[in-house]
C-alpha cells in the first residue's frame, strides 16, 4: 500500500502570469536606471546589479526546487522501507 505523491502542477494561467510579472518589472528597473539623472557609470553600476540580481534569483529559485526535489525522493525512500517492513511482519507469528 504506497500512496503516490499527489503530481503538483501549474495552470497556464498562472505561468503566464509569473512570467508577465517578471517581464513587467524586469522592464520597469531596466528603464528607471537608463532614464536616470545620473551620469553613465552609475547607470553601468546599477545596470550590472540588476543583471546580478536576476541571475541570483534564479540560483536560488533553482536551489530551493532542487532540496525540495531531494526532501520528496528520501521520503519515497522511506516510506519503501516501512512498507517493506510492514509487509514482512507476522504479529501471530510465535517466535
């Protein structure tokens, strides 16, 4: 008796939308720093953490979904063992 994981997935909808949030205000910071009063080094400056903060997003987007990957695999692991046990154990088995 092993319970499958419940598969989790998203609707289009939904990824349509992060996808437009993201886009939306990945535009909206692109075009604050190059419309700034500033003078050009400081745009460059703000421009590469920009590009540093998205890449890092990302990174750590990646990770957490892959320790969560990890967590979901050692449990299936488990729960295989504890069937296995139960499965073997005879309780009016007399020793």
């Amino acid at each position: 008796m092993t319970d499958a994981p419940i598969k989790q997935q998203d609707t289009n909808a939904y990824y349509g939308m992060a996808v437009a949030s993201f886009m939306i205000s990945l535009g909206a910071v692109t075009a604050a720093v190059l419309y700034m009063d500033v003078d050009v080094w400081v745009r460059a400056f703000l421009g590469i953490a920009l590009l540093y903060l998205v890449t890092s997003s990302f990174t750590l987007a990646k990770v957490i979904r892959d320790r969560q990957e990890v967590g979901q695999i050692v449990s299936r692991v488990d729960q295989a063992r504890l069937d296995k046990i139960l499965a073997e154990h005879d309780p009016f088995k007399t020793p």
